[in-house]
C-alpha cells in the first residue's frame, strides 16, 4: 500500500504521475483544439467571407427610400410577367410582358434585368430588354449556366414612373 506523501506512480512503473504532467497534458489538449478550431474558422472565412454585398451599410441607409419606391409603384397598378427560359444549349431567353391598371400593353419602357447567382462570386450580367409586340420586351443571353439566378428587373417609363422586381428563378440545364 502506497502512503499520502508517495506520488502515483503509472502502470507499469513508469515515471510517476506529477502535477506538471498534468498540466502540460491539458494545455496540449485545449493547444490542439485551438489549433483544430483556427484552421476551421481560416477555412470557412477563406471560402465564403459571408459579405453578399460590399455597400451593405449605404444599402440600409436607403431603405426608407426604398419603401417610398414600394409604395408609388404599388399605386401604379401595374402588372408585369416575367420570365427567363432556356432556348437552346446554354441561351436563355428573358420575356416581360407589361400592362398597365386597365389592362393595355405599356408601350415605349426602357426594360432592364440584372441577373446574379446567389452566395457566387460569378460577377452580375445587364441586359436592356428590347420592345417587340406592344408591351412585350425580350432579350436573349448566350452562355447561361443551369442553377439558380436573382432575377432583378427595372421597368422605367418615360414620364419617370418606375417598376422594381426582385425574383429568384431556376435555370435547367
């Protein structure tokens, strides 16, 4: 039997069991899930910093104007269709079609549509839409990857009264 003031020794009859060599055993411990835990943290921020948009802070400070956009384009009554389709190999066609309160084509609009994909650093793709049948506006893109898209249309007329869409479309293959 041991007494208090022997230290413990190991099995086998190692070297005995100290104080330090149980520190030093936690602190390597706790080192190397720090270590673990900073290369996880290096890799995900490395991967995908999380910032969708560089202007985030002048973004939110125009978003009381943005409202009162929402609410004008509400009273116009508008009602415009969109849609982004795959014509062949990998084109894509954009088609709006745009009538005003009554129900009559909105002819002479300057159509714009912005398309992104989201969370990609794929760089966003304008195209001014152009006006074929009255109130029909229609554009074709070459090299559209299949997936999803943000579709972001502007419909702008000439006397300044505005349309705004944002929409998320799936592109197949």
């Amino acid at each position: 039997m041991t007494s208090m003031t022997e230290p413990a020794r190991t099995p086998g009859g190692g070297k005995p069991i100290s104080g330090k060599t149980v520190l030093a055993w936690i602190l390597g411990f706790f080192a190397v899930i720090f270590a673990a835990n900073a290369v996880f943290i290096y890799l995900a921020v490395g991967s995908f910093p999380g910032v969708v948009t560089e202007t985030a802070y002048e973004e939110g400070l125009a978003y009381n104007e943005e409202i009162a956009a929402s609410r004008e384009q509400a009273l116009l009554n508008w009602t415009v269709n969109g849609s982004v389709s795959r014509i062949e190999g990998t084109n894509a066609a954009i088609l709006v079609d745009a009538k005003d309160a009554e129900g009559a084509p909105l002819v002479g609009l300057t159509v714009t549509v912005v398309l992104l994909r989201p969370a990609s650093a794929e760089p966003e793709r304008t195209v001014v839409l152009q006006e074929g049948e009255l109130g029909r506006y229609r554009a074709e893109l070459a090299d559209m990857a299949a997936g999803r898209w943000i579709v972001k249309l502007l419909a702008e007329g000439r006397d300044g009264e505005s349309f705004r869409s944002f929409n998320r479309v799936y592109l197949d293959e």
